[in-house]
C-alpha cells in the first residue's frame, strides 16, 4: 500500500472521529443518527457481521471512502475475515455495474425508438 493511501485511511478516521466528538456536542439530529445506526447494526436476523459486511458492498456501490473505513473496521472488529470483506466489495463492484446493465437497455431501446423512425443516422 502506498504512504499516501496510508495517510489518506489516517486522515479519514481522525477527521471522523473529531467530527463525531463535535457533532454530538452540538446537534441532537446527528445524535439521533448515531442511535440509528447503533440500533441497527445490533444483532437480529442478521448479526452484526452480516449486517457490516452488507453496508461494506453498499459503500463501493456508493463510492463512500469514509464508510468503507468505518464498516471494514467494524467486520474485522466482529470476525470477518479477508475473504468475506472481498466477496463484499465484490457485491458491491456488481451491484455498482448491475443497475448500469440496466440503464445500457434503456439507452438500447431509445437508438432502436431512432432507428425505426428513420431518425438515427449510421
């Protein structure tokens, strides 16, 4: 890993961190959120781990660095393991391509819309 990558992941917990000393001194809507996300990563149906290791796919959808740190750190925290991190991201790496897929049939359907009405040119 490179320094700056290094230095880039140090950066982003200390920011995080001294943000989160500051905003739960001074806003009840982001104390309100710290609660939410306390509750919700609590163990249910799904564990704790299952539930880190779904937000992990969701911030490479997202493109999210801060919570990538954030939920990384928390799956190996709970026992992920390497292997069980990237077959996350490479949900996400799917998902972040899959609803492209989707958008690549509309853009399909409109040039076939245009070339019926003789309105595409080849």
């Amino acid at each position: 890993m490179e320094n700056l990558d290094k230095q880039k992941i140090a950066r982003i917990i200390r920011t995080r961190k001294k943000a989160h000393l500051w905003y739960s001194k001074k806003s009840k809507v982001y104390k309100s959120f710290v609660d939410m996300e306390q509750t919700t990563y609590k163990d249910g149906k799904l564990s704790k781990l299952q539930k880190e290791l779904v937000a992990i796919g969701i911030s490479v959808v997202i493109d999210c660095e801060s919570c990538m740190e954030w939920h990384i750190k928390q799956a190996l925290d709970n026992g992920a393991t390497e292997d069980e991190i990237i077959e996350s991201v490479e949900v996400g790496i799917e998902m972040g391509g899959g609803p492209a897929t989707a958008s690549a049939r509309f853009a399909m359907n409109v040039l076939e819309y245009y070339r019926e009405s003789k309105k595409l040119r080849k």
